[in-house]
C-alpha cells in the first residue's frame, strides 16, 4: 500500500520520525521547564538585588565574614551528603511512608551530627584562619544543621511528581522572604548579627513551611533497614559527586579567608555574586531543558550532533553577545551602584565574568554528558577544574595580588570544558569548530563593545582594566 504524501509517519525516514515524536513529547514539558527557568531569574534577581541593599547598609568585612561562614556551612552540607533527597526521587519506593520517614530520620540524625561536629570543630577553624570572631560566630550559626535536617523532605516528593509549579514557586516565596528578613535586620542591625539572625530565620520558616507542601500527618520517626541500606547504597555515589563539585565551586571560599584581609574578602564575594549568577543561570537551563532532552531521544553521534547543532549555536550566540556587553560595562555598573568601598569588586567581576564564559560552555557540555548516561565526564570536569584552582590560586596570590589570581579560575573553567571536550568526543559528540568561532567572537565582541562605550564616554578604555589591575596589586 502506498503511502500518501500529507503523510508524515510515512514519508519521514525512521531516525526523523523518531525525532519528530520526541519533540512533540517535550513540548508538552516547555510550560514546566518555562516556569522554573522564570521563577528561578526572578531569585537571582532578589539575590542580586538583595546583594547591592546589603553592600550599602554593611562593612564589606562584615559580608567577607558572612561569606567564609556560609562556605564552612554549604561544606558540611555537601561533604555530608548522603543522598536523601535523591534517593526520594530516584526509588520507586520513595512515596512509600516507610521509605520516606527513614530518608526523613536519616537527615534529622545527620543534621544532629552535624550540629555536633560544628562545635567541637570551632575552636580549631577559628585558629586556622586566625580569626577569633569565630569562636562564637560559629556556634551562633551552627543550629542551621538542625533547622535543615527537621525539615521536611517534601520538596522531593512534589520533584518525584513533577509538581514543579508548587515546588518553583514555594523556593521563590522563601527566596523572597529570606533576601527581606536580611535587608530589614541590617537596616536596624547593621551588624554581622543581623546577618546571622537572618540566616536562622531564613532557614526556620521554610522549614516549617515544608511539612505542608504534603499532608504534615504522614511524618514520623521510622528506621527501615531496607530503605536504610538504599539510601546508603545510593548515596555514596552522591557523596563522592558531591565531595569533588564541593572543592572545586569553593577552595576560593576556603582558601582566601587566610589571605587575604576580610574587607577584600567581601568586595570579592560581591564580584563573585553577579559572576555565579550568570554560570549558575546557564547551569539551570542546561538541567531543565538539555539534559531532559537528549535523555528522552535515542539519537546518538553524528545524528544527535546534527539535531542539537543549531540550538546551540543560536543559544551559546546569544550568551556570547550578552556576556560580552556585561563584561565591557562589568566595572561602571559596579561604580554607579555600590559606593567607594567597594568599586575594587568592578576589576575583579570583570575578569569572573570572562571565566564564565568557559564555565557556560562547560555547563552545555555537562549537560549533554549527564544526557548521554555519562556523568564519569562531569567528574572528570570538576576533578581538574579544582586541581587547576588548588596549584594556581596560592602561587599567583601572593606574587602578583588578587586581581592577576583572578585568572587562575578563567584557566580553570578553560581547564573543565577541554576535559568535557575530549569526554564528549569519545561519545561521538564534537562541537570544537562550533565553540573556537564562538569563542573567538565572544573576545571581538568584548573588544568592540568596551571601545564603543569608551568612545561614548561611559567606561574607561580597556588599557584602563590594565591600570586598575595593577592598582590593585600595587
């Protein structure tokens, strides 16, 4: 029987068809992937937004504490992770109540431990980093690790049933209310007490919000030793995954806090605000949107290469031209809206900025290999970005100051996306010409939009970044 030319089915080959079919399915989750990715800018526009409010109310030596805090904090996080939440999401027994309130008691006893683990560990932090401050800001912090292990693994029920609408919006509601309490604390505490109080309180009303998102009944105490033994046998890989993105996101973090003074520590997070905001973006739409769909389509090699190609030369377009102007202006906008006190952070977003060109690469790459099954690639990335930062950041620091050790991280982006590179092409997928056209008009791009603003009498030319870097070494 012949076929009929308004025939799609039967008149695409079976690879198109295929294709065609799974575009047709994921268009159905454009609405969902659309709403995260809204709700998700308006958070890091609070947060950005949140950032100036504090900068003008604060001493930057005040922020650069809160900074090393919330770093010490976000690790015992991570480097204790053992896959609660993920283990929710990925079992098939996670609605069940006895394997929910297990994973629930397993947080709440590392939460304990963690608490625990803080106070005995305060004193010795406090002398390593040689500030004495700690020695009772730490443990005013550390009730954080019981707020965050009472809460209610619930969010990961409504992620195990796509209830992304709820989920999205209750994280923009807490994110909302969290970037208030600190604007309103340092207004009328313009202390490094406000900040902490701010940070228990943030943390203590989503944690009580959490047990409605569900029906607040279902939970209690439970140990069940075969949900017990999958939540282990899951986690350890969590950990480990979690354990080399820890390092490598914040040996800066870590590290910078013994080198530097803390005034400059929280110019630097300033900077490091609006740089994390524009990889972490990407981040978010390489996870909600690539990776789903590479998942969902059989499509391998050239073939998937060929499907994917023009999206993201389109997208990674896009990015390159909107990076570059923001890099070109990156020293103004920090001169017109932080005060004196902080104008140093508009040398030091500038080249973050350019290293968050590799990161967003590296990010589509990250993307496509947790698609293709193969999130080895990732670790891989993660592993050498942090070898890259560990050598250089304490070798360029102290000879030529924190602006030249500022392109230990563009080295170590680079550094990630060549390891994902050299992954992707054992996989069949190759976009090397692809990202050195890009690469190439992301730098003209910069080159023509700084001069262009020089001309206009807005910036500086960009033989003044060459001055400003050396005003800051010297």
């Amino acid at each position: 029987m012949e076929s009929s030319p308004t025939d799609i089915g039967a008149a695409t080959p079976p690879t198109s068809r295929r294709w065609l079919r799974q575009m047709a399915g994921w268009t159905g989750h454009f609405g969902s992937v659309s709403w995260i990715a809204a709700t998700y800018a308006i958070q890091q526009v609070v947060r950005l937004a949140s950032s100036i409010l504090l900068a003008w109310l604060l001493a930057p030596a005040l922020l650069g504490t809160m900074l090393l805090i919330n770093a010490l904090r976000t690790g015992g996080e991570l480097l204790t992770d053992v896959g609660v939440g993920q283990s929710i999401v990925n079992n098939r027994r996670g609605e069940e109540s006895d394997f929910f309130n297990t994973a629930w008691t397993v947080q709440i006893v590392r939460g304990l431990l963690l608490f625990a683990a803080a106070l005995a560990l305060t004193a010795p932090i406090a002398h390593a980093y040689g500030k004495p401050e700690l020695l009772y800001l730490l443990p005013a912090a550390a009730p954080i690790f019981l707020l965050t292990g009472l809460t209610s693994p619930s969010r990961f029920l409504l992620q195990k049933r796509l209830e992304v609408r709820k989920l999205a919006s209750f994280d923009l509601a807490m994110a909302i209310f969290g970037s208030a309490i600190q604007i309103i604390l340092a207004y009328f505490m313009p202390t490094i007490w406000a900040l902490i109080i701010a940070l228990l309180i943030s943390m203590a009303v989503p944690a009580i919000a959490s047990f409605f998102l569900v029906d607040w009944r279902m939970h209690r105490l439970r140990w069940e030793r075969t949900a017990l033994r999958d939540i282990v046998h899951f986690g350890k890989w969590v950990f480990l995954s979690s354990l080399i993105y820890y390092l490598a996101m914040n040996f800066d973090r870590l590290y910078l806090p013994s080198a530097i003074p803390l005034a400059l520590l929280g110019i630097y997070g300033i900077a490091r605000t609006f740089a994390d905001a524009a990889a972490e973006l990407f981040q978010r739409v390489g996870s909600f949107l690539v990776f789903p769909k590479i998942s969902a389509t059989n499509l391998r090699g050239h073939d998937l290469r060929e499907a994917i190609g023009p999206m993201r030369l389109a997208l990674l377009g896009f990015v390159a031209v909107g990076l570059a102007l923001a890099i070109a202006l990156a020293d103004r906008f920090i001169y017109v809206v932080y005060d004196a006190r902080y104008h140093d952070a508009g040398i030091l977003l500038t080249v973050l900025f350019a290293g968050s060109w590799f990161a967003i690469l590296a990010a589509m790459s990250d993307a496509i290999m947790m698609g293709l099954g193969k999130p080895s690639g990732v670790a891989f990335g993660n592993g050498a970005k942090l070898a890259v930062v560990a050598i250089a950041l304490p070798v360029l620091l102290p000879r030529y100051g924190l602006n030249a050790a500022m392109l230990a991280f563009v080295a170590a982006e680079a550094v990630r996306y060549c390891i994902l590179v050299w992954r992707k092409r054992a996989a069949g997928i190759n976009f090397v010409r692809q990202d050195i056209g890009l690469t190439l008009l992301f730098f003209a791009l910069i080159f023509l939009f700084r001069e262009a603003s020089y001309l206009a009498g807005l910036t500086g030319s960009i033989g003044d970044w060459l001055i400003e870097g050396q005003r800051m070494h010297g």
